[in-house]
C-alpha cells in the first residue's frame, strides 16, 4: 500500500534564507554608505534595492503554500495559494512529461500532463478564483503552441478568451469561468494530449522522476 506524502515545491526553497539575507545586508549597506560619507552614492543605492529585492522575492517564494501535492492512496491534490484541486487516481488516465512536434522531434516541455478520464468529477470542485488563475497561468502554453506551429494565430486569439459555455462528453452543461476552463483543457488535450498541466517549479525532483513517483500510485 502506497503512503501518503507531500511534496515541497522547489519554488518555495530558500525563501526564508533570502528574507534573511536581504534584512541583514540592508543595515550594513547603510553603514557602509554613512562610512563612504557619500562616496559611491550610486552604488550603495544600487547595493542597497538589491537586498530590499532580495528580501521580497524570499517573502514571495514563502506565501507559497508549504505543499504543493498531497498523494495518498485513493487521491492526488494540488495546492495553490488561492486554492486547490483534488482528482481520484481512478479518473486518471495518463500521466508523463508534455511534449511538442518540434520539426520531426519530439520538444520535452518543463511541464508534466495528466489526462483526465471524466471532466464531471473535476469541473464542479473548480473555485471561480482558481479558474481565473489556471487560465491565466496557461497562456505561455498557447503562445509556445504557436511558436511551434501547431496552432495558427487566428486560433490562438479566439482561445485566448475562451467560450463561456462548455457541454462535456458526459453531457453536463457549464457556465461561465468554469465552462472556459472546460475548454481551455479541451484545447489543451488536442494541442499536449493532456487536460493539467504543471510547471516543474511545483516539484521537489526532477520532471521524469516525479512522473515516476506519481505512477507508481496510480498503478497501485
């Protein structure tokens, strides 16, 4: 029987060494500048945005939630700081690292994709909030789409916004955010072969190896 585990996402590593870093250096900095009695003006200032900068992103690398997944035996959740989602591994029908047709190769992406079996499981658990966000975030996969050739530019500004009613193959009608993301995975699935997909900075290991690990529970 597989064990529960949460993963720590590698965009969160280090944030409370930055904080602490940026707030240390800023003292010294001043006290540098008050020693160089205005003498290297700029730099000091220079010096000086840059720990204040350094003290920001570590603040924003820590209001990242603490997990980023949460496997157990029946489910596999994803946390975000403005919610989550949550899908039974039965309604999973693939998992691996996303690909694009590049040329005749075959371009590894720094995403990994899951297929999703049943959109009805899924759609309804989707906060407004959330979708806004998972729409946002997927942009880049569309524009990279285009990059490569596999859209045209008309399709991909008509899927920019996309269609605020969506019927899945179960029949059920959406409205709305909910029936945009509908879509936007729909979209996805044509373009990749698969309806999520996850940017690497959520992982705590590389891409081909977190694949494995998530295999290794949904065969079990």
């Amino acid at each position: 029987m597989q064990e529960a585990q949460h993963i720590e996402p590698i965009s969160r590593h280090n944030g409370l060494a930055l904080v602490l870093a940026g707030l240390v250096l800023m003292p010294l900095v001043l006290i540098l500048g008050y020693w160089l009695d205005g003498r290297a003006q700029l730099v000091i200032v220079f010096l000086f945005l840059a720990c204040m900068i350094m003290s920001v992103l570590g603040a924003l690398k820590l209001r990242e939630p603490r997990y980023s997944f949460s496997l157990s035996r029946e489910h596999l959740h994803f946390h975000h700081k403005i919610g989550g989602w949550s899908l039974h591994w039965t309604n999973i029908i693939r998992i691996d690292q996303a690909r694009l047709q590049s040329g005749l190769e075959l371009a590894e992406l720094p995403y990994i994709g899951i297929k999703i079996r049943d959109y009805d499981e899924f759609l309804p658990l989707m906060s407004p909030r959330l979708a806004v966000h998972l729409l946002t975030e997927q942009r880049p996969l569309l524009a990279m789409a285009l990059r490569h050739g596999a859209i045209s530019r008309h399709e991909l500004q008509e899927w920019l916004v996309e269609d605020d009613r969506y019927r899945s193959a179960g029949g059920q009608d959406y409205q709305g955010l909910t029936a945009m993301l509908g879509h936007r995975m729909s979209h996805l699935r044509d373009l990749y072969g698969y309806d999520l997909l996850i940017h690497e900075s959520s992982l705590d290991r590389d891409a081909s190896e977190f694949v494995t690990l998530l295999r290794s529970y949904l065969n079990a």
